[in-house]
C-alpha cells in the first residue's frame, strides 16, 4: 500500500487531535478503484468516542457509502 507522506502526516495529525490523547478516533483511507494499494485522500467520519470505543454515525456512514458509489 502506498500512502503519500502528507496524507500519513494529515492523518496522524487528524487522530491526534481528535483523540486528545483520551479517547478513540477514527479514519478511513480512500483511493481509487482501479489501484487498491493506493491511497488518496483520508476521511474522518462523524462519531462518537470513549477511552476504548468509537461509533460512526450510521447517518454519516450511508451518506458516505452512496457519495463513493456514485464516483
């Protein structure tokens, strides 16, 4: 898999703020369909956080799913 530096360091920065330090993040990596071990863009869906789990919106999740099956 081959992921860009800037969107590795965008992504650890992403989880780190999020987190804080205190609580689970999440991110989803995407790229396009034709290239499975290339990442282009990360996503950071809406959720819910504690120490030790996270929940993504199931509203956020489903819009998400159909904005990639339209690309």
């Amino acid at each position: 898999m081959f992921v860009p530096r800037d969107l590795w360091r965008a992504t650890l920065g992403l989880l780190r703020e999020c987190g804080r330090t205190r609580r689970e993040c999440v991110a989803y990596w995407t790229g396009p369909a034709d290239s499975p071990d290339v990442v282009d863009e990360v996503v950071h869906p809406v959720h819910d956080a504690s120490a030790v789990s996270y929940a993504v919106d199931e509203r956020w999740l489903i819009a998400f799913w159909i904005e990639l099956a339209r690309q």
